[in-house]
C-alpha cells in the first residue's frame, strides 16, 4: 500500500495495516535487545498495563536500534503528512503478552488531552509485531471509525471491533483517538510488539522524553531522531532553552543563522509577557 492509499484508508477507518516493512534480521535484533531488558523486569501492575504482560518503557533511551525504528520512513511520511512539523516522539515502549493474559480496557491513545471529541488529530501511534498477531495470541484489536466518535464508549464484546492479524514485521498506525486495546492470548506462546507512539509539537508527551534522552543520549541519534526527542523548536519557541535552540546543549558548535536566533531571543527574552 503507498503512502496515499495508507492516509486515505486512515482517515476513513481511523487506523491502518502495513505489512512486511521490516526484514528478519531487524525482528531478531530488535528481539535481542528487548530480551536484554525484559530479565530485570516484573509482570504488569494492574488490568491495564497486563498482569500478565511484560513492558519494557522508556525505549527511545535504550539504544539506537529502537530510534532506527521510531524514524521508520513509511511512519516518518505519514506524520509529516498529518502532524505539523517538528511533531514528537510521545511514548516508546514494547509489550509482551504472555498466554493466558485477558483482554485490556478500551481506551484511546489521545485521552488525556482535554479537547472535545471528535477533534482534529493530535496523535498517532503503531504497534509493530515482532512475532505474528493471530486471532489466538492477542493482537490488537480497533474499533473501525471510532476516531470519528464524540462520547459513545465500546461494549466489552463489540461486535464492530476487528483483530489487527498480520505478520511479523509489519505494523498498525492508528489514530489516536481510535478506541482500540490489547487482545486476549489463548495461544501457548507469548507475542511481541514495539509501540512507538507520537504527537503534535505543542502537546506534552506521555514520557518525558528529554530526561531519557539527555544530550549525551540524543548526540548519537539522527537529526530527525533529536527533533522527535524535543530537541526542536515549535515556532515561534517552543522548546527554547535560555531563547535559543536546544541543539546547542547536544552540539556546542551548532549554530542557527543569527536572525533566527535573534527572533527567538527577542520573544522570549525582550517580552516576558508573552512567554507566560
């Protein structure tokens, strides 16, 4: 599916399916060093995060094959076709549901933002399989159209919910206001997956982003990658460290042109008034 059909069919039923977009030895790799975390880590806490569901948080700060991921150019096109520029990496984490896990609530990814639905997007999240998504093992399941909705709620069982079933490799983008949750596993065998979540510059992430990935973190990522993290202005400063770029607390040689740096100095520091 190209890129136009994959928004088309995004903005009709609220979420999409991509297949195959990356190879085998990305999966092992990405599986080896989630393993590397997952041995230090208990069960979920409550019904929601699975009691029977291992997360590992925080990932953007726990290597670069996980940031290789969030920078997916299939993903990276679509944001920048629906997000404004600059837009952010909210919350990065895997999710390993064990078998015999039940279903998780329904919820929406954009919830805690208190604007009236239905609203013009604010986020977008994906879950990547890491082993397949079957009917049986828990894979994700999304109600069609639910990101049109205005206070109307999913049944437990709702008969309009679908199963997002792919291979390993492939990947679900939904809106974030699309009801959706953590399938049921009845399966033998626990089932993976990576959920790099993310939304608009002027919105505060779930994870705080610029503590996980302090300077020296963010200095060994991607341009693109420091911008996701925060290290990025949201015109006119949004983001802004003492009226000037963050980029310069990641590179000490990083320059704007002068006018630019001007303009912000000027907001921010000449008129105090309109910072607060």
């Amino acid at each position: 599916m190209d890129n136009e059909h994959a928004l088309q069919a995004l903005e009709r039923d609220g979420y999409v399916i991509l297949e195959r977009l990356i190879s085998a030895n990305e999966l092992n790799e990405l599986k080896r060093a989630i393993e590397a975390f997952e041995a230090k880590l208990p069960m979920g806490r409550n019904n929601f995060e699975g009691e029977l569901t291992r997360r590992v948080y925080s990932l953007a700060g726990k290597g670069e094959v996980f940031m290789r991921l969030a920078e997916h150019p299939r993903i990276v096109a679509m944001l920048d076709a629906l997000l404004l520029p600059n837009w952010l990496l909210s919350q990065f984490q895997s999710v390993r549901i064990h078998p015999g896990e039940t279903p998780q609530p329904w919820h929406n990814d954009d919830a805690f933002y208190a604007i009236p639905r239905p609203r013009p997007i604010l986020a977008l999240s994906t879950i990547w399989a890491l082993d397949d998504f079957t009917d049986e093992n828990g894979a994700t399941e999304l109600v069609p159209g639910s990101h049109r909705w205005h206070n109307e709620r999913p049944e437990e069982q709702d008969d309009r919910a679908i199963r997002a079933v792919m291979p390993a490799g492939s990947v679900v983008v939904f809106n974030g206001a699309t009801w959706h949750r953590g399938g049921p596993n009845r399966s033998a065998k626990a089932r993976l997956a990576v959920s790099p979540q993310y939304c608009q510059p002027w919105l505060r992430t779930q994870e705080s982003q610029l503590l996980i990935a302090p300077p020296d973190v963010a200095a060994r990522y991607s341009e693109r990658g420091r911008a996701m993290l925060g290290y990025s202005i949201h015109p006119p400063f949004l983001g802004q460290v003492d009226g000037m770029h963050p980029l310069r607390l990641v590179n000490p040689d990083y320059r704007l042109q002068k006018t630019h740096d001007r303009a912000i100095a000027d907001v921010v520091l000449e008129k105090p008034k309109a910072v607060m």
